[in-house]
C-alpha cells in the first residue's frame, strides 16, 4: 500500500516535472520564434546604417542590434496574442518598444548618468561613438519608434482610434510620469538612504512602467475587452517589478561574462536595490509573489496567455 | 503735369506703406494672439512643477516657459487656418511642436554638443539642473509631445487616420532622417570646411524639417486636400531655410540682450554658415529669394494665407 503510493506520488512527481520540462522548451521555443520576428521586423523598419548621415544610423543599428533579448517586443506579442490577436499586426509595436528601450540604455549609460563603459558585452555608444553623437542616436531611436507607430503602410487591421491609444499608453509609460520618471529619481536618490516606497516607485517606473506597457498595448492591438485590459495591465506591472528585482539580484550574482555587462555597480554607485534594503532571500521571496500575482491575473483567460504565464515564470527563474 | 505724376507717385507710395503698415499690426496682433492661445493650452496640457518627480517638471518648465516666440505653434495654426480649419483644432499639434522644438534646444546647449551657457537670457537647463536631468527633460519633453498628439480627449474633430498621419510626419521631421539628422552633421562638421550642398543640409534639416512639418501638419489638421498640402509643404521647407540664414545673420549682427543668446558663437565654435560661405549680402539675398519663393506658393490660397505670407515677410526683416 506504502509503495502503490510512493509510485503514485512518483508518477505525479514524473508527470509534473514532464509538464514543467515541455512548457519550459515550449516557451523557450515561443521566445525564440517571436524573436526571430521582431529581430527581422527591426531590420525591415528601422533606417538601416546606409541612410544619411551615417554617423547617427551606425550609432542607432550599433545599440539595436547588441544582442537584447527583446523581453518587451515578446511581451507585446504574448499580450496581443493572449486576447486572440495576431503577433504580425503587434510587430510595430513590438519594435518600437525596443527602440524606446535601447534609447534609454544609451542614455543611462552617458557619463552624466550612469556612467557605464560596457553593455551587452560591447562598449557603450558613447565610448563608441562619441557623447554628442550617442545623446542623439538616443533621441533619434525614441523618435523613430512613434514614427514606426504612425506609419500608414503598417497595422492596416487596427483601427487608427486603436493605434492612437496604443501612443498615448507608450509615451505616457516612457515619459516624466513613467521611465524618465523613474530615471530622474534614480540619479537624483545615487548614495542617499531611500525608504521601500521611494524604491518601489523607482523600480516601477523607470523598468516596470514600459514593460507594463508592452502588455497592455500589445493587449490592445489584440483587440482586448476592458476587463482584458486591467488584468494584462496588472500582469504587466507586476512583471515589471519583479523583474527590476531580479535584475538587482542579478547585479549581485550574476556574471559579467553572462549579463554582457558591469556587475555589483549598484553597491560602488550607492544605488538603493531590493537587495540592499531587504536582503537576497526577502528580495527573491517578494519577486516570487509578485510573478504568482502576475499569473493569478490571468486566471480568466484561456491556454493563448500560457506564454505570459510562462514569460513570468521564466523571470523567476533568473534570479534563482 | 511732372507735378501731377509726383503726387502721384507719393500718394501710391503712402498707399503702399500704409498698407504694409497695417499689415505689419495686423501679423503682429494674429502672432501675439495665436502666441496667447499656445501659452495657455501648453499651461493646461504639459505635466506642471508640482508633478512627481519634481526635479524633471521643473526642468521641463523651465525651458518650456523661457520666453521662446512660438513659431513653429503659429505656423501650425496658420497653417490650419489657411485651409479653412480652426486653430483650436491644431493646439494639440501647436504644442507638441513647441516641446520638440524645446527639447531640441536643451539638448543642443549640452556640453557635449555646442556648450552653451545662455539661452534666451537665461541660463541653459543643464547649468541649472545638471547635466543628467537637462538630458532626461529633453527626454520627457519629446516623449510628451506624443502623448499630447494621442490624447483621447483633445482632438476631437480630427480623424484619428489624420491624427497618425501628423504624428508620423512630426517624427519623420524631427527624427534622423530630419532635425537629429542635421543636429548630427552639424556637430560633426564643426571646423570643418564644408560646400553648400552640405551646408544647404544641415540647414534644411537641423531647422527647416520641423518648421516646415509645423505648416504642413496644421494643414493636415485645417483638412487640407492633397494640392494644398504640398503648396503648404513647399512653402514651410522654404521658410524654414531662410529661418536659419536669417538666424546666421543675426549671430553675427544681432545684441545679445535683444536675442537672449550668446552671439558670434558660430565662427568661434568653427560653424559653417551661410554668411561665411557667401558673404552677408549674399546670404540675405538667398533668404530673400527663398522667402519670396515660399509666398509664391501660396498663389492660388485665399486670404485665409495672409498670416503665412507676412511671417515670411517677418522673418525676412529680422535679418535686415
């Protein structure tokens, strides 16, 4: 009798473990294929390195194509697709949330703010290419994702009333009330003690703020129902806070060689984290609810949001 | 009889000042109350200093409000106007021109691009702020420039498939294939010797693309049929051009208190200009010809134009 239920116990662990090892390529293959389309998508639609003037081309094609994993593209897909949307009329969008994310890295980077000298592996765009040149790649690729929003050869099946609601939701996740938002606080709070709401309000706008917005809108063009919508925008932000904290769990383990980029530059900079404030395991604890949370909102919706549910419980992974 | 045909003569002559006379008040009384109009709705519309984070909003203001003249708002809505549509209609789009513009300039005056310390009599934004939050205010300001022109609740007699199409043609000017573009050639050639063509481009892009979307897009927002648009896109690359000339020329003979800027920078900073390259004569007379050009035009437009062709007949005299 013991053993029937020790075998029973084994199959169901067996089964579990099968299920969770099938999801995991499932989703490894979903990133992989989704990417493939936004990597294509961005060689498509952005200027490539032979427009005039070449200098601000290179430096814009230098930083796009650096080797991102394009986590806001993919969640722009997943949330279109999760409401029965097709990824292809989200390729737009998709790529012009990298751009307004790779603009923002430049940016970070510069020695008025961060002052990093590697990303992704590579130099960043002011060792490269100058500080001048790099602050106007940088304005140029946010520039060119609403051009690529607006274009009229593109998302000919969203309605432009769809479309407008889809620039409006990126420009205010990545504006003053949003990322540069959350940035300003970031340098403005460097080596000063910061309370967890001062941090949250950080981690939440200058990463979750876009990242919230990848799914929502992605949702949108998918042609979301409100009550669709709230919950792919309370997935999003709480996606988009968990994985601010396990990049500053990833800040402290992590390898340089791995994450292509300066490592334990939180601590020399004086930067407030999870880590600092809470400890590793409270700071992992905390992401593992948010990403639960994240899930638990998509509990109405159908196998089609499997992708978001297994994007998040990838994010987790990361940090452990 | 040679008697008769002088007063003749004089009173042709009284005839044609006074009209040019009343002109002038009438173009200077429609830019100082389309400049009213564009004052309040950027008070009502643009994140104020009391938002979180406030050191982003006050850098905002701060050079959002430094007494900048509002041309390229009041040639948006005169550009509405001419076509027979309200300027109410294009205060979203006056706007968001004014934000691009301003970030355009914050970024400029950066260190790393012409280093200056004064702009429009006051100290430039990162002189006050510093140089990271000047970055990310011009950062903000563009960003919210694409929000304003998606907002749901402004716009409302404009389609929605017009609302993208301004929005895509705002950025194609101010991206890099436009102004960053030019901003880009212009730093890069500084002390270098230049042609024309080169000049001509720089010009035409770093100031004349957005001027020149600023009418065309107020005509897409007045319904401008497709005849009329391209007479109101030829007319503002024109006037664009002759813009920056007529602002070469001041640089060499304008006061610094009158414009507010540091003057004679560009021949210290080593900048091709069309003064250097031509001569000052010669230079007015290619912004005279240019400006002549741009009314030309507008031939077949109403009196509805006016406004346009006397800001032509405007900038030209700044450079006289």
């Amino acid at each position: 009798m013991a053993e029937l239920k020790s075998k029973e116990a084994f199959q169901k662990a067996e089964a579990i473990s099968k299920k969770l090892r099938r999801n995991n390529l499932r989703i490894e293959e979903f990133i992989r294929r989704r990417g493939r389309l936004v990597e294509r998508a961005l060689e498509r639609w952005v200027p490539g390195t032979d427009e005039f003037p070449p200098l601000v081309h290179k430096a814009m094609n230098y930083s796009l194509f650096a080797g991102g994993k394009r986590l806001r593209p993919i969640l722009a897909l997943a949330g279109a697709e999760a409401v029965g949307g097709r990824a292809a009329d989200a390729l737009p969008l998709a790529c012009s949330l990298e751009l307004i994310h790779t603009y923002s890295l430049i940016h970070d980077d510069l020695p008025s703010m961060d002052n990093d000298d590697l990303r992704r592996g590579k130099p960043t765009s002011h060792r490269v290419f100058g500080e001048g040149p790099a602050i106007l790649a940088g304005d140029a690729l946010l520039t060119e994702a609403f051009r690529l929003l607006a274009r009229s050869d593109l998302m000919k099946n969203v309605p432009p009333a769809t479309r407008l609601r889809v620039i409006y939701h990126i420009a205010h996740a990545a504006g003053s009330l949003g990322m540069v938002g959350g940035q300003v606080m970031d340098i403005s709070c460097q080596g000063k003690k910061i309370d967890k709401h001062l941090l949250e309000y950080i981690h939440s706008h200058k990463t979750g703020a876009l990242i919230a917005a990848s799914v929502y809108a992605g949702g949108l063009v998918g042609g979301a129902s409100p009550k669709e919508g709230r919950a792919l925008s309370s997935y999003g932000r709480k996606l988009g806070l968990a994985f601010q904290i396990t990049d500053d769990l990833l800040d402290i383990h992590g390898e340089p060689r791995k994450l292509g980029k300066s490592v334990r530059k939180d601590q020399a900079q004086g930067k407030a984290t999870y880590p600092a404030l809470f400890g590793v395991s409270e700071s992992r604890r905390q992401a593992e609810v948010l990403l639960n949370g994240a899930i638990a909102h998509l509990r109405f919706f159908d196998p089609k949001a499997d992708p978001l549910r297994e994007i998040a419980r990838f994010i987790l992974k990361r940090s452990t």
